[in-house]
C-alpha cells in the first residue's frame, strides 16, 4: 500500500465544466437561457423547444430512452459541450414507469412503505453517474431544467412557509441538489404595493415590468445554491452567468433588492 504523505495534497480549484440545475415559473425562458450555452445539445422529455433552433434528440418516451441518448453522447465521437435534460419533472414519470415495470405493478405507491421511491433513486443515480462521465470524460456542461412548484416548509426554528421547490419527489429533489454545482432559481422580479380600495383598506397588489432573474443563493421565498460564490441575482444570460462560472466577472456587493413571494397555498 502506497504511503499518503502531507505532500500528495494540493490546492488546486476545480476546473471542470458545471453542472446545473435551473428551475422556475412557466414561461420565464429557462429552455432559451440553456439554449445559450456553447454548442448544446437537448435531451428532451417534454416538447420545450418551441420555436428554439437547437439540436436534439427525438422526444424520451422511456427512461432507457434517455440513459440511450447518454450512452451516444459518452460512446460517439461529437463537437457538442452541453448536455441539456429538458425537463427533470418530466423525466420522473419515465423512472417511475420503469419501476413499475420492474416490480410488476401498475403504480409505484403499489410498492408500499415508499419502496417505490427508494427503487427510483436507484434510476436516478444511474442517470446521474452518466452526466458525471459526460463532464469528466467529455468535458461538457451539464444543464438539467425544471418546472417549479410552491411548497409549504417546516422549519424547525420558525413557523411553517411557503417557498418555491423544483417539482420533484422529495428524495429525488434532494439528491438532484446534491449532485448539483449550480441550483438556480428563475422568475420575474415582482414587488409589491398598498392600494387603496377605500373604507379605510388597503390591499397587497404585485407589481412588475417583466424583468426576469436568476437567483443563485437561498432565501426564505425559494430554494437555491452555488458553488462558485455567485451573486444573489443574474440576469437571464448566459453570457453573464457564463463570466461569473469561469471567474471572468468579479462579484460586485449585493443591493437589496425585492424578491419573489409565492402565493400562499390555502
């Protein structure tokens, strides 16, 4: 057995592409910021593109249709150094459909005592461990998109809230953070103002102008997180994003500055 000394350590910064997972509202333009990365190419579960020029592969139908599409862009020679999954939320259904497969049943509660979801982030591991190698050995960017739903919070030093989550099981959630760089949370900046209706009551109404952003640290309004010492906000461009990953853009101290509260759930 080799001897591990004090000078087998080192101090050097990982250099390898990111891995990112950006979640938000419908519509706030997740899919074109992804697009924006160099050279992408989508693994699409859901028909997200629209009207985006970008280079795909067909539609997953199966989660071995997307482990397919991995194993591709691991086993054939290619120029491409993004890899996009569009969208996660819709890729669980295909893991959980082949759980049911493998367990003979028609729906994964069937499985009972939350095997079910247990057997499904064995899927997700495998499915992880590919977008590893895509990074490691291909050296690629690796960009996973998803829905946001609100949920409430149980926090054990406050009462329960609401907050923005990705829209995932909560395990899988948990791990897919967990393997993440990145999670970045994307919605319009929205604040709020007292109008008067009269009789002598005021009422909350949200005001915006359609400004989109991108936050990278968590708050109590949504989750978030980032491994590179982002800035609080973004602005929805991957240029920008892009400057700040690879230390080109320097962060400058955060202004306060409004920030999304979700619609309570009652």
């Amino acid at each position: 057995m080799m001897a591990t000394t004090l000078q087998s350590l080192n101090r050097a910064q990982d250099r390898r592409p990111p891995r990112i997972v950006k979640y938000g509202v419908a519509g706030v333009g997740k899919t074109t910021l992804a697009a924006g990365a160099p050279n992408p190419v989508f693994i699409l579960t859901e028909d997200g593109l629209g009207q985006i020029q970008a280079t795909s592969f067909p539609i997953a139908r199966s989660y071995w249709d997307v482990m397919g599409a991995l194993d591709a862009l691991l086993n054939e020679s290619h120029d491409f150094a993004t890899v996009v999954v569009d969208s996660l939320d819709w890729l669980e259904p295909l893991i959980w459909a082949e759980v049911c497969a493998q367990q003979n049943v028609r729906n994964i509660e069937e499985i009972g005592y939350g095997k079910g979801y247990a057997f499904a982030l064995d899927l997700w591991r495998a499915y992880l461990e590919k977008l590893n190698r895509l990074r490691d050995e291909k050296n690629m960017v690796v960009i996973q998109i998803a829905h946001s739903v609100i949920k409430r919070f149980d926090s054990p030093e406050h009462d329960p809230y609401d907050r923005y989550e990705i829209k995932l099981h909560a395990k899988a959630s948990a791990l897919i953070q967990e393997h993440s760089d990145c999670v970045l949370f994307a919605n319009y900046r929205i604040s709020t103002t007292k109008t008067d209706v009269g009789f002598k009551k005021k009422v909350n109404r949200a005001v915006g102008d359609g400004e989109r952003v991108l936050y990278t640290q968590e708050r109590p309004a949504f989750l978030a997180k980032n491994r590179y010492n982002l800035p609080l906000e973004l602005p929805m461009d991957w240029k920008t994003l892009e400057g700040y990953l690879t230390g080109q853009l320097a962060q400058q101290p955060n202004q306060p500055q409004p920030q999304p509260q979700p619609q309570s759930t009652q």
